[in-house]
C-alpha cells in the first residue's frame, strides 16, 4: 500500500502573547459606572478573540494620570485595536535614556 503523500500547505500560526510586543493604549474614560479594567478587557477582547486571551496579554492598567492600558500585542493586533471606538492612540512601548553631557561639566 502506497503511503498518501503529506501536504504541503501550512497553517497560519496563531500570534500568542510571547510574539507580541508591549504597547501602550490611551483610551477615552470608561462609560459612567464602568470600571476601567472592565473597559479595557471589553476593549482588548474585541480584538484578541476572548476574555482569557486578553487577560493574558493585558499588563497594566491606567487610571490616574491618563486612561489606557499596556499589553503585548502583534503587529496585526495593534492595527486592529487603533480601529476600535474609543482609542485615541497605541504607542510602542521603550525605555529612554537621560543624557546628562560630559562628566567633567556636571556641577554637583
């Protein structure tokens, strides 16, 4: 008996959290009586498929000095959060260095 050949087309992988990349999200303030990690997850859900995956990519939330969210999201994930009603802006995530100049001009 001949041995049916394998094929050859591959499957799309599905993104998980380790491929993503930290964004950060501001959002729009939660409608009233909303909590704004409730807010978030409805917002993040929308696009990542369910409320467990989100609750796994979700990072931190922010509520004082801005409103918005951190999450590690795929390249195909941030396009599609930018879309969603209520997100004002998604911004890649980095650390940032302090240059003070020379050592020999700095004044302590």
């Amino acid at each position: 008996m001949a041995e049916e050949p394998k094929s050859t087309e591959q499957t799309p992988a599905t993104p998980t959290a380790a491929e993503g990349e930290v964004h950060i999200i501001y959002t729009e303030q939660p409608p009233q009586g909303l909590e704004p990690e409730t807010h978030h997850l409805n917002t993040l859900t929308s696009v990542i498929g369910s409320e467990e995956a989100a609750k796994g990519v979700l990072l931190y939330v922010y509520k004082h000095a801005a409103c918005g969210f951190s999450a590690k999201l795929t390249p195909d994930q941030v396009e599609q959060i930018s879309k969603q009603p209520g997100v004002l802006q998604v911004v890649k995530s980095g650390t940032a260095q302090l240059h003070s100049g020379p050592a020999q001009t700095r004044n302590l």
